[in-house]
C-alpha cells in the first residue's frame, strides 16, 4: 500500500472524527434522558467492482456508549 493511501485512510477518518463529534455533541444536547447514549458506527466497502468483486466486502461495525 502507498503512502498516497495511508494519507486518504486518515483524512478520511479526521473528517469522520470531527463530525461524528459534532454531531453527537448536538444529539446529546437535543436529546433528554439521562441514560447512556447507545451508538454504533459502521465503516462499509461502496465500490462498485463490477465482476472483480473481492470475495469479502469491507465491513466493520464498532458499538459503544456515552455516559451523560
């Protein structure tokens, strides 16, 4: 893998970063209770192969929770 990757890999997951933070924040705010707030963020391969599709598609899910 090249750097040019390693370079996309982490821009994309800064930006992923910065607004799930921002839209969390706002969530939180919006949102009464005073239970944690169940999350779960998904990372899926959208590319459109054609006929060379890899025999297993991206697919990460990580769940956790905020305290309030």
């Amino acid at each position: 893998m090249g750097e040019d990757s390693r370079d996309d890999i982490r821009r994309l997951l800064k930006e992923f970063g910065v607004r799930a933070d921002g839209a969390i924040v706002g969530h939180l705010a919006a949102a009464a209770g005073s239970q944690p707030l169940r999350l779960r963020c998904t990372l899926e391969d959208l590319t459109d192969y054609g006929a060379g599709a890899p025999s297993t598609r991206l697919h990460l899910e990580v769940e956790g929770t905020i305290r309030r």
